[in-house]
C-alpha cells in the first residue's frame, strides 16, 4: 500500500483520541539534532489529505484485535485497513518537521498480535527518532494496557508524554462495552507510569516529562456528569495526571444497539472542560459542581456562575478583605485576575472602576462583590431577579441571513 493512502486512513483513525496537546516538557536538543520543546505549546489539527499541523497525529495501524462497541477500529468493524511500520513512522515525522509541517509526534496504534507486541512497536519508533536522527521534538506515545511494566518504563525513556485512556467514566460500562479492558487494568498502568516519573524526579534519568494524560468519552453511555467529573477527580487525586480530556461520542457506522444512534451536544464536552478547570486551578470539588437533583452540568451557564446562583449565601464577597478560595469562586474573576486584586489592594481600596481596568468583566462580577464605593448590583444577590441577569437575552430571527453582496 503506497505510503500516501496509509498516511490518510492511519491521519484519519486517529482523529477519536483527542488526549494530546500542550506538551509542558524540557527537553535539550543534542549538539546537530532536530527540534525541542522548549517554550512549546503544541497542539494539533489535521488536513483532508492527512497532514497534521504542529503535531503529527497517527495511529502505528487501525488493526485491532479488540472489539470495542464505541471504536471505530474495532475488529469487527468493515473500515479500511492500514499499517505502518515504524521506519516509515520514523520517515514521515522527520521529513515533516523538516517541511515546518510539524514539531512532534502523537502516536497511538490497534492492538497487533499482543499489548507487548504493540508497545514495542512503538517503542522502536520513538527510540530511532531520539537515537537515530536525534529528534528533540515532542513525542507523545499511547500507553498500551496490559503491557509489560518494563516496557511502559522503557516507553516513558523516549516519550515526552504518556497516556493510558480510561474510555468510559464507570467500569460496568466499560467492560460491557469493551469486554477486554477494565479501569483496574488500566489504572494499572497509570500507578506504574506515576512511580516511574516520581523515582525520576531529581535524578539525571528523564521519564516521561511531561507527564502522564487520558481520555474519557461522553454521552456513549446513560454515565452523568457527576460520574464522570468524580471518575476525573479521583484519577487526578490517584496518578497525578496532568490533563483528563473529554471527547463527545461520535456514532460510528454499525454500532451496536447499546450505544446512542446522536452524538450529544458539543457544549456538553466544552461544560466539562470548564468543570474540569474550576476542579484544578480554582479549588472546586466535583460534587460541588453538580447536584443529585440536577446530575449534568447546566448547559445555559458556565459551572462556576451555576454553583454561585445555588449558594447565593456565600455572597457577595468583600474583593478587599476576602481571601484567595473566595475571589477564585466570584463569577467572571479568573486566577490571574485574582492575582492582579491580591497584589493591588496591598496599596490601596479596589472600586468597581479598578477592576473595569484589570480588564475584568464587571457587568458578571458586579452582582457577586462588595468593593469601596457604591455597588447597588450586589443588593440583588437574593432576589429572583438575579438568575434572569444572566439568562440569554432573545433574538429576531432572519428569514435570510445577511450574504456579502447580495440582496
């Protein structure tokens, strides 16, 4: 099969794993090499024809001996077939970079053979590019579950970054759906890849600098969004993993009858993003986040605005006197705002007119703070009125919609 139409299937199948991006690695370029990571934030898009930019994003091959329901790949599936080897892989990513198509590689594969069989594979690939062309790029490599700790140890040598999919939020499911996997077997491999890159830390040995990642898909299965969001806390909690991503299900031709015939809305995943946000940088737990009555984020408001409308008592807070955790819950303040509102009123009394000039949103913030001067805004903190502030104002709708140059 000429490399080209490899190139396009292998592109394309690996378009469902959406856990790569930033790499967050240090990693020198050897005296005459290719590439770094220095200062890099990578992320990926691909073409039609297969290329990716910043990132090149393949599977080894979409061979798999697994039958996942919800994967495209899976063995029973009809899709088109392909395999590299790893000299081609090896071929591609250098000629990229050297076009500044690329400045790293995401590899992931089907199962082949066995997981070891698989893992070496790719294993062979990354090793060449570090020892053979001594590439100094971004490698981010799929960790095969079931795979020999040895290997995920050998693997993390050359990667910048591993990543063990977890696919579904409850293990049930998970087993209902993929008979052949299950959260044990792959947390397994996040347990080996944390002690690794912890044995690492202040040693000359790098492993996996970058850290370690995974991936949930959403909406394959009835799981709400307080499963999943509590399936993410505890994986963060447990292997210290840098990013959970979350991919909206994509039905795929053939499914079987468990899984849904529509994908759910995008604005589901981007919830979860923010919720995810709010549980790492802003001091949210996840059952803050949803409750039993209502188990799935709000789709018409951002988590953090929601959580604020159920405890108005917590409001308004003084920007002033209030501490940290308090500001970081204020709708409309992010974390570096935040900064900016601790270092400023070591001076001097924040107004609602200073915070316009930190570029905050103060028709958000208003309703939720208290700050020198007069707020009349924050008198609302307990009325009805306050939810329709920020409920979405309608629209006339257009029979046509406006086109450039025509009537």
């Amino acid at each position: 099969m000429e490399l080209e139409r490899k190139l396009r299937i292998l592109a394309d199948a690996a378009k469902y794993d959406a856990s790569c991006a930033s790499s967050g690695s240090r990693r020198a370029r050897a005296a005459g090499g290719l590439g770094n990571t220095e200062g890099m934030g990578i992320c990926h898009s691909y073409t039609p024809d297969g290329r990716c930019v910043s990132l090149l994003k393949l599977l080894l091959t979409n061979y798999c001996t697994y039958d996942c329901s919800y994967c495209v790949n899976r063995i029973s599936s009809d899709t088109p077939r392909a395999r590299f080897t790893p000299e081609e892989v090896v071929s591609l990513t250098i000629e990229f970079y050297k076009r500044n198509y690329i400045e790293g590689l995401f590899l992931s594969s089907g199962i082949i053979q066995s997981s070891d069989y698989t893992m070496e594979q790719m294993i062979e690939t990354a090793r060449r590019l570090r020892t053979e062309h001594a590439f100094g790029g971004y490698i981010h490599l799929k960790a095969v579950p079931g795979a020999s700790v040895d290997l995920q140890r050998e693997a993390g040598k050359w990667a910048d970054r591993l990543s063990a999919n977890i696919e579904l939020p409850v293990d049930v499911e998970l087993r209902q759906l993929a008979p052949a996997k299950s959260h044990g077997q792959i947390e397994a491999v996040m347990t080996g890849i944390r002690d690794a890159i912890e044995e690492a830390r202040g040693t000359r040995q790098a492993f996996a600098p970058a850290g370690q990642s995974t991936q949930m898909i959403v909406g394959a299965t009835p799981a709400p969004d307080a499963v999943v969001l509590h399936t993410a806390s505890s994986l963060y909690r447990k292997h210290h993993l840098r990013r959970v991503y979350y991919s909206a299900f994509s039905p795929i031709p053939h499914a079987d009858p468990l899984l849904p015939v529509k994908r759910p809305p995008m604005i589901r995943e981007n919830r979860l993003y923010q919720a995810d946000w709010l549980m790492r940088f802003y001091g949210f737990r996840a059952d803050e986040l949803t409750t039993p009555d209502a188990p799935n984020l709000p789709i018409d408001k951002d988590p953090k605005l929601a959580w604020a409308l159920r405890n108005r008592d917590f409001f308004p807070v003084d920007l002033n006197r209030a501490p940290k955790p308090a500001l970081l819950r204020v709708p409309g303040l992010g974390v570096r705002n935040v900064k900016r509102i601790l270092q400023v009123r070591r001076h001097r009394s924040l107004t609602l007119e200073d915070l316009a000039k930190l570029k905050v949103s103060v028709d958000k913030v208003k309703y939720f703070v208290v700050a020198a001067g007069h707020n009349p805004a924050a008198r609302i903190i307990d009325s009805p009125k306050l939810s329709l502030q920020f409920d979405p104002q309608p629209q006339q709708l257009a029979l046509f919609e406006a086109r450039t140059g025509e009537l």
